[in-house]
C-alpha cells in the first residue's frame, strides 16, 4: 500500500514539474502570497487599521515581485535600495496629493524614469516598478503627509516581512531552481515519448491528435531547454558544469525531436516532413507503412515505453540488473548487428530510441556523477568512452567573446518606450479626470502595463485588449463575491490571498486570466475600504478601457514600432543567427576550426522564441487578416524546421574531436555554401526589401553533389548519411523560405 502511494505521490510530482519547470510559477505564487499574509498578521498584531492593512499587503506583494535577480546577495541589495524608493514615492505623493497639476507632471516623470530605468537591468526595472506601484498604492489608500509616520512604518513591515519570506520561509537558490528545472526536462521528455507512444498506436482517425500532441510535447520540451540554458551560468559550481550540462541538454533534445521525426516517417507511404511537426495544422501524411499488431512493432512499444522508464527513474535507483538490461538494450540500437529486421524506415526508429537511451544516458552522468557500470555491454562501454572524451573535450574548451552592440539614442527600446508611454500616460490622465477626479489613476495604470513587455503596436494592441477582456469578466466577479463577502475581513483577505496566487500562477499562462484575478481582487479591496459599489466597478473597465486606448494611440503616432518592422528585425536576426550555426557547423564538418556551437545555436533558439513571441498580433484568432496570419504561421514553422537541422549539424560537428566514426569531409563545405548563400540572400531581402541582391540558388540534392564518383570512393558511413540528409532538408526548408516572403529564386541549371 505504501509502494502504491509512493508511486501515485511521483506520478503527481512529475505532472506538476512537467506542467510547471522548475516550480517558477508555483514558487513565485507562495512566496508573494506568504509575503503578504506575513505582513498581514505582523501589522494586525501591531493593531493597524484596515486601510493600512491593505497598503502593507500591497507593498509586500510589490516588493515581492519586482525582484527578479538570480543570485540572492543582488537580490537582498535590490530589495534595501527598495524601500528608500519607496518611502520617497510615498512622501511625493502625500506633498502633492492637493497640487493636481503639479502632481499630475511629477507622475508622468515618474513614469518615464520607471520605465527608461530598465536599460539598468533587472536592478533598474525592480527599482522603477517599485517607484511607480507604491506611488499608485499612495493614490490608492489616499496618503496624507499627517498619516506618513503610520504608512512609513506599514512599508518597512512590509520590506521587512518580504525579505524574511524570500530569504528564509520560502528560499529559493540559482542552484535549486536548476535543479528543479532538470526534473522538468526529465518529466517532458518522458512525456513526449508518452505522445510519440500514441502517434506509434493511432489509427487513421487518432493521427491528427497524436500528431498534434508530439508538436505540443517537443515545443514544452524545448521551452524547458531553453529555460535551463539561461539559467546555467548562475546555478552551476564553474563554467566548465555548465557547458557539460548545457551539451547534454542540447543532446537530449535533439534525440527526443529526432525520434519523434522518425516515427512519423515510418508511419507514412510517403517521405516524413520536418515541417510536419513544426506547423499546426499541417496535413498528415498519407498511408501507412508500420504493421500495427508485428512481433516488430511490439518490440518497438517495448522499446519506447523502456525509455520512458529510463528517462524517468530518479538518480540513485540505478541498482539491479533490471534497469541496467534495459539500458544495455537500448544502447545496443547503436550497433548494426543488433538491429531487428525491418524496413529501413523503422530500422531508424531503432536507431532514433538507442541514440534518446545515450542522450539519457549522458544527461545522468553529467547531473547526477558516474554511474554503475558492473552490468554494461560492450555497446554500453562504448557509448561510455564516447561520453568521456566529449566531457574531456568541454573542459579543455575556452570561453568564446561575446559583443554586444548597444543602441543609443532614441532608437534605444526602453527610450522610445519611456516617451511613448510618457504620451499615453498624459493622454490617460486627462481623459481619465474627465470620467472621475478620484480614480483618474486606472487608466494610467492600464496605459502603464499595456507598454511592459511589449515591443510593437500590434503587441501593445493585443495585450490592451486581452487586459479590457478580464477586467470585463473581473468585474463581474468582484459584485459578485462582494455581496458575498460583505465586511468579513478576514474572510476578503483570505480570498485576496488566493487570487493573488492564481494571478501569479497563472501570469506566464494568460493575460486575461491574470487580468481576470487583479480585478476580482480589487473588487475584493474596495469592499474592505468601504469604497465598494458596483458603479466602482464599472468605472474601473471605463478606465481600463480608456488606458488602454492611449497605449494604443501613443504608440501608433509616438515613435511608432510598427509589427511589421518588429518582425522584421526579428527575423533578420533569426537569419543572422541561423546562418552562424551552419556556417561554423559546415565549416567544422568540413575539416575546419572549432567553434562554440552549442553557444550559437542557443542565440539562434532565443531569437526563434523572441521572433514567435513578436508574431502574436498576426497570428492572434481574433486578427481579420487570415492570409497573413497562416503566412506569419507558416514562416514560423519553417524557421524552427531550419533550426531543428541546424542545432543536429552542430551537435554531430561538435563530436567529431571524440567520435572515429564521424570523420571532416571537405566536399561538404561546398554543399552548405549554397544554404548560407540562400540564407544571405532572404536575410538582404527582408531587410532592405531589395530584389537586386540576388536569387535563391537551386540545383541537384545535396546528397547527389557528394555521391562518390570514381572507384575507391568510400561509402557514406551512418553519421555520414544523417548529415547529408540534415543538410538537404535544411536546404529545402530555406528554399520553401523564400516562397512565402516573395524572394526570387532562379531556375535550375538544366
């Protein structure tokens, strides 16, 4: 009985990591919402009224939130450079709560400073955001310079009960958070592998749905890649941890895509698509070739679901011959002679699941230290050595240099989004007076939060939208729970709690969602205050509204952004970056120099994920421009597809200083020249918009260009034979690039 609860206990573990990686969400939830109800208690023990018990839970969650370093001595001298920040807001504004105008330019300043500090950091935008809120909660609870003495010590509670949860009640290290998010990366992977184990059983009237599940589980898979990349620098003991965990990352990811591939492949009549698994919506391929009830295919659902165990078997349970039998087993696919007979095409779905058991197999060793090898095969001695020179290599690698360019001026981001939201917020501040002298401070609020994390009109025009939406739905909420509530303080309060944490939990997930809570909560706070009505309440959508479209409206005419531009910048990048991985990685194949690869290939993943970030107001459902919105879909798909083949060329190039299998063959630096020429070519095009620079080059597959042709020649060995096949379906991903963004391509040489 315990067994089974044990089991149950870690079924739900890794949902919740899967759902959730590294416990971000979940942590950021808890540590606010202890934050606050800290604050809460230490301020009624001290008897304060319930204004002031709002104003504390406020600034305890303000001050809880904006700290977003990862090292926690920044953490503990952003959060004492805090409250002098904050104690300076709230004096401003009690000295110029009766000079309207007066108070009216400092907030506009004000807002300005917060939103320019950004270009300082994580340290500057944590200062600002805790400026601009508490001069909003001073608005909020009606800060009078005689109730300053009160409310200075309400914030200091405040500051104080944050850091105490922070440091102490809910701690959270660089080293934990990575650890947790290699926990969710196991629990993905395994979940992916669930996905490609339904797309192994569907039936013709399942695929579309398996295959749509194996797009949403490689997608999460990389989210958490990417995830832990960004945090490996702060979370590891020395640089050479981090690259080794960063490798094994990169490997593990590319063998669980590759694998997914595979299976598509070999459930198809016709050839598998790379782009079928990156484009939802994608048709599914015709035919059949995989016999659903063989002594083959059962032998493959073994395998798959073996690997789903080994993925997720947790460090120190490795003991037993049974684990180890079926680990030797799957890395014995690697070997030839261990292959079952079959197709060629589910012959490399073998291939695919012993290369997943190394990437597995590499990630253990890299995380959890050396692993037992009394039980291995020679195939499992093998892969071993492999894995031991590849360590070798990273830790006798060097650090790359790293440039970054920097934009001054007005085209610096966080100046133009300082002025454009400088405009909105004057613009909300007039029409807001015009709907109320009291609570005029909404619609700058709104105006204020439309311009955080965004980049282009179109971005700012959806998040206004999505904003008016859940306080539409909030508001609903909030006359309800208000009759429901009456004055129970204590019972608001703890409902206050809750939906703080939904409105955190829920952040990365929905806008709208998050939206949906602030406003319930505020009905909530109203009630409190004894402000409440449902007139309140209404007026606070008029508000939103009303920020919204100054947002809106400044960033259309103020040093406009448009998303079109955005985009294109974006993918100018995308295509900077992608032509870096191919060439080093070409050029490495070919017999050249080393390079950083995996660093960037991850610079290329970042500007993929900035790229479909930006694209949202043209894909969003509610946009009336169809054709473009399948186009921006279509693009985004086909630039992963080239990713996908660009992170394998790397990753196979790097091994090659370790692995006698894969020897340099310089005729390939002759076939990825046309690839980085294509890539240039679309990169100048959608950059200048000039046809003059040149044509899509077409001609014989690539495989065809390297066929042996005189006696001798050697024949293309394994590793050999997938780099040719990455680098055609590269080269016809680009191609099929410049269809859609109207690049000229030239007619084939006949």
């Amino acid at each position: 009985m315990r067994a089974v609860g044990r089991a149950a206990w870690a079924r739900v573990r890794y949902r919740v990591a899967a759902s959730d990686p590294g416990l971000l969400r979940l942590t950021a939830g808890l540590r606010t919402v202890a934050a606050i109800a800290l604050t809460l208690t230490v301020l009624s023990l001290l008897d304060a009224s319930v204004p002031h018990l709002v104003a504390g839970a406020m600034a305890a969650m303000v001050s809880t939130f904006a700290i977003r370093e990862k090292q926690r001595g920044q953490q503990a001298v952003t959060l004492a450079l805090g409250l002098p920040v904050a104690l300076a807001s709230v004096l401003l504004s009690a000295l110029l709560n009766s000079r309207v105008v007066a108070g009216d330019v400092f907030f506009v300043l004000l807002i300005f400073g917060a939103v320019y500090s950004r270009r300082f950091g994580d340290r500057g935008t944590a200062l600002g955001l805790i400026g601009f809120q508490i001069y909003f909660l001073s608005l909020f609870v009606g800060a009078t310079v005689s109730a300053l003495p009160r409310l200075y010590g309400v914030l200091g509670v405040a500051f104080v009960c944050s850091a105490l949860v922070r440091f102490a009640l809910v701690p959270e290290t660089p080293a934990g958070t990575l650890d947790r998010l290699r926990r969710a990366f196991r629990a993905r992977f395994a979940q992916l592998v669930t996905a490609q184990l339904a797309l192994l059983d569907a039936g013709p009237d399942d695929m579309e749905k398996a295959l749509d599940d194996v797009r949403e589980g490689t997608a999460r898979l990389h989210e958490t890649a990417l995830l832990i990349q960004g945090r490996l620098e702060d979370g590891t003991s020395d640089e050479t941890v981090a690259r080794l965990v960063q490798r094994r990352i990169a490997d593990a990811e590319v063998a669980a895509e590759r694998l997914g591939l595979l299976l598509l492949t070999a459930r198809s009549a016709e050839r598998g698509h790379t782009l079928t698994l990156h484009l939802p919506g994608a048709p599914v391929p015709a035919g059949d070739l995989l016999p659903q009830r063989d002594e083959t295919t059962d032998t493959l659902r073994r395998d798959l679901e073996a690997l789903r165990l080994l993925v997720l078997r947790p460090a120190g349970t490795d003991s037993g011959t049974g684990l180890a039998h079926v680990r030797n087993r799957l890395l014995g696919y690697r070997e030839e002679e261990n292959l079952p007979p079959a197709s060629d095409a589910v012959q490399d779905v073998f291939r695919g699941i012993g290369e997943a058991g190394r990437a597995v197999l590499g990630l253990r060793i890299a995380v959890d230290g050396p692993q037992d090898e009394s039980e291995d095969t020679p195939a499992t001695t093998r892969s071993r050595e492999e894995l031991d020179a590849e360590d070798i290599a990273i830790a006798g690698s060097e650090e790359a240099e790293q440039e970054d360019a920097e934009r001054t001026g007005l085209r610096r981001p966080t100046t133009r989004a300082a002025v454009q939201v400088a405009v909105g917020s004057s613009l909300a501040i007039i029409g807001g007076e015009f709907l109320s002298s009291q609570r005029w401070y909404w619609a700058v609020l709104t105006c204020w939060i439309v311009f955080l994390n965004t980049s282009s009109t179109g971005e700012i025009l959806v998040k206004g939208y999505r904003r008016l939406l859940g306080t539409v739905l909030g508001v609903v909420a909030g006359i309800g729970l208000a009759g429901l509530v009456g004055h129970h303080t204590w019972t608001a309060f703890a409902l206050v709690l809750l939906f703080i944490f939904a409105m955190f939990y829920t952040a990365p997930l929905s806008y709208t969602l998050m939206s949906f809570f602030v406003t319930a909560m505020l009905g909530l706070l109203y009630t409190l205050l004894h402000t409440y009505s449902a007139s309140v309440l209404l007026l606070r959508i008029e508000e939103t509204a009303l920020g919204a479209a100054c947002g809106v409206v400044a960033a259309a005419l103020v040093l406009p952004v448009h998303t079109d531009r955005r985009t294109n910048e974006l993918l100018g990048t995308v295509l900077e970056r992608l032509t870096d991985v191919t060439e080093a990685a070409v050029d490495q194949l070919s017999g050249g120099a080393a390079a950083e690869l995996l660093d960037k290939a991850r610079d290329l993943d970042q500007a993929l994920a900035d790229l479909s970030a930006s694209t949202q107001p043209l894909t969003h459902p509610i946009t009336p421009l169809r054709a473009r919105r399948d186009t921006a879909r279509y693009v985004v798909a086909l630039l992963e597809t080239c990713a996908y083949h660009a992170r394998y060329l790397a990753a196979t190039a790097e091994l090659l200083p370790t692995h006698p299998s894969i020897a340099a063959d310089p005729r390939l630096r002759e076939a990825g020249r046309r690839i980085v020429h294509n890539i240039g070519v679309i990169g100048a095009h959608v950059s200048d918009g000039d046809d003059s620079v040149g044509e899509i080059e077409t001609g014989p597959s690539i495989a065809s260009l390297l066929r042996p042709g005189t006696p001798g020649t050697p024949r293309y060995g394994r590793v050999t034979d997938r780099v040719l096949r990455h680098l055609q379906r590269l080269d016809e991903a680009v191609v099929g690039l410049a269809r859609p963004l109207d690049v000229p391509i030239a007619a084939p040489v006949k």
